[in-house]
C-alpha cells in the first residue's frame, strides 16, 4: 500500500501537520507519486491531506483503488485514525476527523480510579487472584 501527501511519519520534513498539495508544484509532485506507487507494483495509495479535488484527479487516473483520510469523498474507500474517532486525543481535533465519542476522559477517569484501588490495597483482593493449598514453600 502507498501513501501520498501529508506523511505523519516524517512531518517534520513537510512543513507540518498542514494540508499538502496545495501549490500546482505540490500537487504535481503527489500526482506523478500515487502514478510511480501505481507502476512500482502497490495494490492501493492512501491520499492523506491532499485537496479533494487533486484526490478526485488521482482517483480517477489510477487503476488501483485510493483511500481518503482527509481528502474528500472521491476516493474509494476512507479511514480514520480510530483515536480520533473516539476523542483519545482530548481537545485535540483534526480537521478532517468526526469525532463519534469521547472516549478519552473516560479512559483517564478509570486509570485513575485504578491506581487509587492499588495505593489503598482494594486491589487486588481475594476474589482477583488464586492462592496454593501448600503451606510452606522450600526456597534454596
């Protein structure tokens, strides 16, 4: 699978987290790499923060298919980055992300109320765990 456009591996080296292809030399440049993905042998390309309507334009000149994440509704297929959909992140939101919970102060809350119950010895108790019918243990 290839990837094309924003690139959260390597960021850094792009500018940021920040739309790609925006300039017709960007663009130019992720189009003719979703094409040499495509005649190196990849099953599909990822078009990641690109303008749909360059994402549109890759989608219809390749023969395998793309999946959008932040690139508009003419790719093949979509993905979400599952963090995002849960709200993991707490108030950070990508602009391209729906988020359908938030999950995350949730998860944050129950950490919590975990490591409060092992401080205060309530966990583990009895019933979390099994102890031997032997009652001494030869150590050497």
């Amino acid at each position: 699978m290839g990837h094309v456009g924003l690139l959260p591996q390597s960021f850094h080296l792009s500018s940021g987290y920040r739309i790609q292809g925006k300039t017709k030399l960007e663009a130019e440049k992720i189009y003719n790499d979703a094409l040499t993905l495509q005649e190196n042998g990849v099953f599909s390309v990822v078009l990641e923060g690109i303008p749909s309507d360059l994402a549109m334009r890759i989608t219809a000149a390749l023969d395998i298919p793309t999946i959008g994440i932040g690139a508009g509704p003419d790719c093949d297929g979509q993905i979400q980055v599952y963090h995002d959909i849960l709200g993991l992140y707490g108030d950070l939101k990508p602009k391209h992300t729906k988020r359908y919970g938030n999950f995350g102060a949730e998860i944050e809350s129950k950490l919590a109320e975990y490591k409060k119950e092992v401080e205060d010895n309530k966990f583990p108790s009895l019933r979390h765990f099994t102890t031997s019918k032997v009652q001494s243990v030869k150590t050497h």
